[in-house]
C-alpha cells in the first residue's frame, strides 16, 4: 500500500527564492493523482522531492505513516518514468528493463517472470534483443512503462512521459497507462503541463502555479468550479472566456466589458457585491446560438473555424475575444453579427483583485445516460 | 485518511532533528565517496606536481650539492646571478627568438593546409590523414629525420644547393643557421597538432553562412577573410596560445640535433634547466631558472583565460 | 557547393604538392632505410633495396627490448590515466559534496605547471624512491592528468541526469553505475583519451632520459637517440630503420584514430 502525505513541504534555493511554498496534500492508495501547471510552476521539483532526488528544503514527507524525508530513494520503494525515457543506450530491451532488478535480491527465475510478464503486457516480446536507438517514441515509452512494472512498486512517479510522443501516440499512451495503473492497482503520481492529459487521466488533479498550490479536486470539479482565474483559464479547451464586469446598484445588471447588458435579476440573491470590478467567465459551449424566444446579444464574428462535427467562432467582447463551440456546421462570415444567448446561471464569477472565485456555474446539470435493460 | 494536523505538530520537532541528523550523515557520506573517487588524481599532483612545484621555488633559493641536498641559504642570488649570466640572458633570447620563428610559421602553415583540407572533395580524407600524420611522430624521430636532411655532406639540403652550385651549408654548426634549423624541424612536428584542431574549427562553422554568402556571390577569398578567419578565431587563439607553450617546453630537438650549440646558439630555457641540473648539478640555479619558465606559462595560460573569453569571437 | 572542373583540379595540385612536402622526411627515410650505405653516401637514386639495414638495427641495439618497454610503458601509463581521469571526472559530473570546486580549481591549476617546471624535484624523488631504471618510475608520476579529466568530464556531461536517477531509484550505486553505465555509455571518449594517451607517452623524451640509466627499462625514444649517438656518421641506414620502427606503431594508431583524435580534442580544448 502507499499512501502519501505532505505536510507544508517548500523548496527553497540558495536561501532566497521559493521554488514551491508550503505544500499541504494528501495522496490516496490506489489513486491516480495529476500534477498540473505551466512550466516552472514546480511540478517536476514536487514530484522529484518525492522521489528523494531533490532534498526536501522544509515540511515533512510521509509515506505510509511514516516519515521519509531523509530516506534514500532507493527504499522508498517506488518506481519513476521520466521524460526522456531514461534508457540505458548500450544495453538491450531486455538488459534495460531487468537493469533495475539487479540491486533487489531476487531468484533469476522470478526476474525472468517479471521480464515477460512486464514485456507481453507491454507488447515488447518481439523487441528485447533490441538496443534504444533502434525503437520508436512509443516503444521507448513502453520500455520505460516495462521497467516501472518490473520492480512491483506500488507507488509509480511520471514525469511528463507523453510530451515527447506526437499527439496520435499520445491519446493511445494515456488511455494505456491509465488502464496499466488500474490493473495493477498502483498509485500514480503524474506530473504533466498539458491539461488535456490531467483532464482525462487523473482522479484527483491538483493546479500548481508559481510554487503554490491553486486547486485540488477532481477534473470535473476543476472545470466546473475552478477556485480561481489560474485554473479557470488553465483547465479547459478552449480555454474560458472571461470578461470584466460590474453589477449595477441595484444588483440586477450587469455590464460586461461595457458593453454586454446583462439581467440578472432573478437568480442571485445577495451573494454579488455590487459596484466592484468583478471578472465572469463563460465555457464556450455555454455561448448558445440565439433563438427566437431568448434575448440575444449580437456579438461580431471575427474568426470561424470549421471543424466538422462543431464549428468553434471567435467573437470580440470588449477588448476581449471569447470563443464559442457549437455542435454542427454553422454557415458564419467573418464581420457577421452573430446572435448569441448569454444564460446568467451559466456565468461563473471572481474578484478581480484577488482572483478567487465567488460564485460558480449553478449546479446539478450532469446528466445520466439512460441504464438500458438487456 | 489525513492525520491530523495536531499529532504532526508535537512530532515534528523531535523528527525534524533526526532529519537534520540523517542529512548530515549523508552530506559526510557524499563527501567521503567524492574523494574516494578524486583521491587517486589528488595525491599524484600532491607528489608529482604540487610538492615539486614548491621544492623547486624552494630549491631556488638555495645552493646545492650534486646530491641535491640544500646546503647554503643564499636568498635571491640565484636570480640575481642568473639575470647578471650572458649565458642566461643569451638562452632567454634564444628562446624568444625561437617562439618567435616558430609559432606564427606553424600557425599560418597548419591554417593553410586545414582550409585545403577543408574542401569536399574525393579522397579528402587521405589528405587529412596525411597534414595530421607528423602528430605520431615523436620528437626524437623527427629530430633523427632533420639531422639527415641536415647533414653537411650526405643531408639532403645541402646536396640539393650542390646541384644547384651552391656552397654547402652547415646547418647545425653555423650560428646564423642552427636556431633556424631547430625551429624548422619544430615547425614541420608541430603541424600535425596544429591542423588537426584548426580542421575541426573549420568544420563547426555553421554551412548556412557559407550558402547564404554564396547566394549574395560572394568569392572564395571573400568569405575566407570575412567568415572563414573571423569564425575561426576562437580556434585560432587557443591553437596560438598552446604553440607559444609548445615552444617555451621544446627540448628533445635540442638535445639531438644541437646539444646547444653551436655557442649556446639553440641553448633554448628547458635545455638549459637540464644542462644546469643534470650536467653541472647546480640545482638551485636551475630551479631558479625553471621559476622562470613557470611565470612564462603561467602567464600565457593567464592570457588564454582572460583575453580568450573577452576579445575572441565566440559563435 | 560545386566546384568547377578547373577549380578541382588547382586543388587537387596543391593538396598533392603540400602532401609530399609534408610527408617528404617521412617518405624519405623510408627510403634510406632500404638503401645500401654505398647509395646513401654517394648520393644516388637508389640501384638496390634491402632490408639488412633494419636486421643491423636490431642486432647492434637492443631495439626489440626498448620496443617492449615502450610498450608497455605507453599502455601502462594509457590505462593508469583511463582510471584516475574517469574516476574524478565522475566525481565531477555526478558526485555533489562540500568542496568539489575547489578541488576542480586545483584541477585547472595543475594545467599552470609544465612537467619542465617540476623535473628537478621530481627526478630526485623518484631517485630517493629507488625507482631510477623501474617502470613505477617511469609511470606513475604520469597517472594524473587534468586534460584528461577534463576530456571525459565534458563527455560525462552529456549523458542525461535521468540515468543517473533511474538508477538511484532502482538503488544502484556510485560504483556500479561508473563500471555498468557511465564507462560503456563514454566507451568512445575513453577511446579517444587512450589514443591521445598513448601516443603522447610513446613519444615522450625528457622523462624517459633522466629516469633510466641502462637498457633494461629504456624506451625506444631513447633507443634511437644512442642508435644515432653510437653509430658512425657513415650508417645512415640503420639510423633511419631505427626511427622507421619507432614511427610505424604511432602512425597506424593516428590513422585509425584521427578521427576520433580531431573530434576529442578539440572537445577537450574548447568547450
């Protein structure tokens, strides 16, 4: 088992300049847990202090219970994939993944065991003979994947293993990796700047930026109810379009880069501050085409893009410029005004000043698939 | 699933000792294997360069027996006497002269034949082979070759100016010639070294600059003053800086072809520190003279460091 | 680029004239060395070749045995070099501990001190030693070098941090990753070092000469220049098969290894 505890863990430079701040976190058994943030955000510091490869500045890191802050990392009893693979460039597939072995005691039968049984799963039987160079990008990963399986370590670290593969490999890989850690039932601590990734693979996800912590919470969570403008605008493709805004006196308009009139009358009671600079934000698929029964705002398309089974347009707002998605092709020239429905309970809002959000998209608007009797 | 934040705090201190404890061990323990790993090399300098350095300064400043063995302390006198000695000053101007002849003739020769060489053309390689081959010929060799060439009545030189009608010369005997023969022996050892790394400071220039001049129609001579050189200056200063040292250090050539001579002509400094020590056993007066060989590479290693990272192009 | 024909050929002309000019010696002792005293002294175009002139060489001198010592010499000392460099430049690349930059300063600063410099000293201890006439003596001051460190230490460089990594996660240690990992993975810059390593001590001189005294340890440097000393001026021959055979050993390592030779030092050099 591992479970993983931090507790106000920071890394600190040359005694000047903290590279992460205070880290508080809790790491569930079994769980597939993302390390999200743009680059020097300090994922990769995070997750190497983990490993025991960079010394821990300040906090405590526990592992089980137990504290292993001064622990080597070799009996931290984990496994890691790196970026670059990390593969040994004179040693063949075989000698690659078993290299790690050699310093755990263990009978050559059960290092043969655990060679084919981590390279059928990995579909690298027909490679072992092979050295590096003479692999692709996928089958370097899955080599690098073989020898996190080989050494059993409940608690697997990846750090940004799909960023070196092109995008097709990549979705294959994610889904793969997903499933090896539900099959094996490790946990994973995953560090990635892509969201897409931390979208699709984590069970929980927690947004790093600059050093500190932004937000920890499921992916739906996330997007749903981003903590503030970072992980609005992080999480999310097209990212969320956000405006600044200010709500009239009486609580019942609000002005959306001066320009957009919004009646809000109805939904929100005394929650709002008025007479603030306040930022809302909207999801793309939020931008509704405008029906005869709704108001509509005319927005100016300045950008359409095609894409098939949606089509995603650029509107200018202000000084900002929002995106829609829409399901189906849409006939739209650039310079068209465009009418576009803007429903307040699908607005989410921050304060400007401090970024965090007051007040999210209402709830309960998950919908169910229908459980088919057979 | 979280512990409290409570428990943490009560066990924290007396864990965060044990930490800095077990960190401590480890920092000893990184120390200890780093200089198990460095020891090797740090006690062969201590024995081998560091101690004799400073023997030698010491040795400097004393009288000796043939022994070795220090017997009066005489202060500077040995660099008083050393700088009074014409032969001292003659061996200094020697070897002045010597670097002089030799370091911008090997340069400019080794520079020539690493553009030549530089050309994709067929067999090429053969070429380069060849331009670097005097690298693998040690300087007893290649002094054994020249002391044929020239020799004053079968070497080559002078059977070559008979054809030709003219007088014999002699090449290591006459004091107008003898340092010029040395440096040309040295010159002809030391191209191989020389063209091996200009070769390769020509083929790290980046081609695009050649193309792009080619495109604007620049000539041959053209880009050679106006890319090839300016790019290869880095080059240039290193493989000038380490000649110049080559030159202070030369000793072999001396001691086959000239022993010195004639009249103390080719008497260059390392022949003379081995001259003073090994043939007259005067110890300190031939270490004074090796300080002064050492503040003479000291100060060219110096220029190196300093000017080579200011005043050279670097791409 | 293409050249034009004319152009190749002016080339080619002077590719080939410098090639002689700077073979010339070489060629031209080759020559003598299968010449007829009788040939060389007169000056002729060779009318005989023969191979007495080596056969004398090796009968007059103990050439076969200064061979052999250079030999070993030159391999001992190329191997004592491959461990001590490759040992601290790893310290260097992987190894973190307290005082590591100051030890690589007193690395750079051995770079200062010419062999020349330090002779006298050097010579006595090695006396005081009893290593006069020894192969200890002969190699052992040689082990250390900060080129050579340098060398392998910008090599070391170069293969990624994440090896290292991987392998402290699988808890491997410092010396098995040096033997297993970093000394394969650096196999070609070892072989490079060996080569400079080699030829240099091969054609070592100063040295060579002060720290033997009979034929028992001496180099074949040194051989040559009693060959030269002891033979009469009028045996050019044997003279010059003598510097042939100290020749040839070096000169086929630089063929092979010129490539390996031009890319690893200027490495070593400039970066």
């Amino acid at each position: 088992m591992s479970q993983i505890e931090l507790v106000k863990i920071s890394k600190i430079y040359q005694k000047k300049q903290a590279v992460l701040n205070e880290i508080d976190l809790t790491i569930n058994e079994g769980e597939f847990f993302v390390l999200v943030g743009p680059s020097g955000s300090g994922k990769s510091t995070l997750l190497r202090m983990i490993a025991g490869l960079e010394e821990i500045s300040e906090g405590i890191l526990k592992m089980n219970g137990k504290i292993v802050n001064h622990i080597p990392p070799k009996d931290r009893n984990l496994s890691m994939v790196f970026q670059n693979y990390a593969l040994y460039p004179h040693l063949s597939v075989e000698q690659n993944i078993l290299f790690g072995l050699q310093a755990k005691k263990l009978k050559k039968q059960e290092r043969q065991r655990r060679l084919y049984e981590a390279a059928e799963m990995m579909g690298l039987i027909e490679l072992l003979e092979r050295k590096p160079r003479e692999l692709s990008g996928g089958q370097r990963q899955r080599v690098a994947l073989a020898r996190a399986i080989v050494s059993q370590s409940p608690l697997c670290l990846m750090d940004e293993p799909l960023s070196n593969l092109d995008a097709k490999l990549r979705a294959n890989m994610r889904v793969e990796i997903r499933r090896l850690q539900k099959k094996l039932g490790m946990t994973m601590i995953y560090v990635t700047h892509d969201q897409v990734e931390a979208m699709t693979m984590g069970d929980r996800i927690m947004v790093l930026n600059d050093g500190k912590i932004q937000q920890v919470g499921k992916p739906i969570t996330l997007y749903n109810e981003p903590a503030n403008l970072f992980v609005a605008s992080f999480i999310g493709s097209p990212k969320m379009n956000l405006g600044k805004a200010i709500l009239s006196e009486d609580g019942k308009q609000l002005v959306v880069e001066g320009q957009l009139h919004l009646d809000i009358s109805s939904i929100f009671g005394e929650e709002l501050p008025t007479n603030r600079q306040l930022t809302i934000g909207i999801r793309a698929e939020h931008l509704l085409p405008g029906t005869i029964e709704n108001i509509n705002y005319l927005l100016e398309a300045v950008n359409v893009e095609q894409l098939g089974n949606e089509t995603s347009i650029a509107f200018e707002v202000g000084a900002e410029l929002w995106t829609a998605r829409w399901s189906g092709q849409w006939f739209i020239k650039v310079g068209q005004k465009v009418p576009v429905q803007i429903l307040p309970e699908n607005l989410l809002f921050f304060d400007s000043e401090t970024g965090n959000l007051i007040h999210s998209v209402s709830k309960g608007r998950m919908q169910e698939v229908l459980t088919t009797c057979v | 699933m979280r512990m409290t934040n409570s428990t943490t705090n009560n066990t924290s201190n007396t864990h965060l000792l044990e930490i800095e404890q077990v960190k401590k061990k480890i920092r000893m323990n990184n120390f200890y294997k780093g200089m198990l790993f460095l020891l090797p090399s740090i006690m062969l300098f201590s024995v081998f360069l560091f101690y004799p350095l400073f023997r030698t300064i010491y040795l400097s400043f004393f009288l000796t027996k043939a022994s070795g063995d220090t017997t009066i302390f005489v202060g500077l006198e040995n660099y008083v006497n050393m700088f009074a000695s014409p032969l001292f000053l003659k061996s200094m101007k020697s070897t002045f002269l010597f670097v002089f002849y030799t370091v911008p003739t090997t340069i400019l020769i080794s520079l020539f034949l690493a553009v030549i060489a530089n050309e994709k053309l067929k067999g090429i390689g053969f070429f380069r082979t060849i331009f670097s081959s005097t690298m693998g010929v040690s300087v007893a060799a290649a002094s054994v070759l020249w002391l044929y060439l020239f020799n004053p009545t079968v070497g080559l030189f002078n059977q070559i100016l008979d054809i030709f009608g003219f007088e014999a010369i002699g090449w290591l005997t006459d004091p107008k010639w003898a340092l010029l023969s040395v440096s040309a022996t040295t010159i002809w050892m030391n191209i191989g070294f020389t063209f091996l790394i200009l070769l390769s400071g020509l083929q790290s220039i980046d081609s695009s600059l050649y193309e792009s001049a080619d495109i604007e129609g620049a000539g041959y001579f053209y880009k050679l003053r106006r890319i090839t050189i300016p790019m290869l200056s880095p080059t240039l200063f290193f493989v000038i800086t380490v000649t110049i040292i080559n030159a202070f250090q030369s000793f072999g050539q001396i001691d086959i072809l000239t022993q010195g001579g004639p009249v103390n002509e080719t008497n260059l400094l390392v022949y003379s520190i081995y001259r003073e020590a090994f043939v007259n056993y005067r110890f300190g007066s031939a270490s004074a003279q090796a300080i002064v060989l050492f503040v003479l590479i000291l100060f060219m290693t110096y220029l190196q460091f300093k000017l080579g990272e200011r005043k050279v192009h670097y791409q | 680029m293409t050249m034009s024909t004319s152009r190749k050929v002016i080339f080619y002309v002077i590719l080939i004239l410098s090639a002689l000019l700077l073979a010339g010696p070489m060629i031209l002792a080759f020559v003598l060395s299968l010449m007829t005293n009788q040939d060389i002294l007169t000056g002729n175009i060779p009318t005989a070749l023969t191979v007495d002139n080596y056969i004398r060489a090796f009968e007059r001198s103990p050439l076969l045995s200064y061979l052999i010592n250079s030999l070993l010499v030159s391999i001992v000392i190329m191997l004592g070099q491959l461990l001590l460099s490759s040992l601290a430049a790893y310290a260097f690349v992987f190894l973190e501990f307290k005082g590591r930059d100051i030890l690589f300063y007193i690395f750079i600063a051995t770079l200062m001190v010419p062999f020349e410099v330090s002779v006298i000293p050097n010579f006595h201890l090695i006396r005081d030693l009893g290593w006069i006439d020894s192969y200890a003596g002969l190699t052992i001051p040689f082990f250390a070098t900060a080129f050579g460190t340098f060398l392998l230490r910008q090599n070391f460089k170069q293969i990624p941090k994440e090896l290292r990594e991987a392998s402290q996660i699988a808890g491997i240690g410092d010396v098995k990753y040096y033997l297993t990992v970093v000394l394969p993975v650096a196999k070609s810059s070892l072989v490079t070092f060996g080569i400079y390593g080699f030829l240099s001590t091969w054609n070592m001189y100063l040295w060579p000469l002060l720290a033997t005294t009979n034929d028992k340890v001496r180099t074949v440097q040194i051989g040559l220049k009693q060959l030269q000393t002891q033979e009469q001026v009028n045996e050019w021959g044997v003279i010059m098969a003598g510097a042939v055979i100290v020749i040839i050993p070096t000169l086929i390592l630089l063929f092979f290894g010129q490539k390996k030779l031009q890319k690893g030092l200027t490495e070593g050099a400039l970066k």
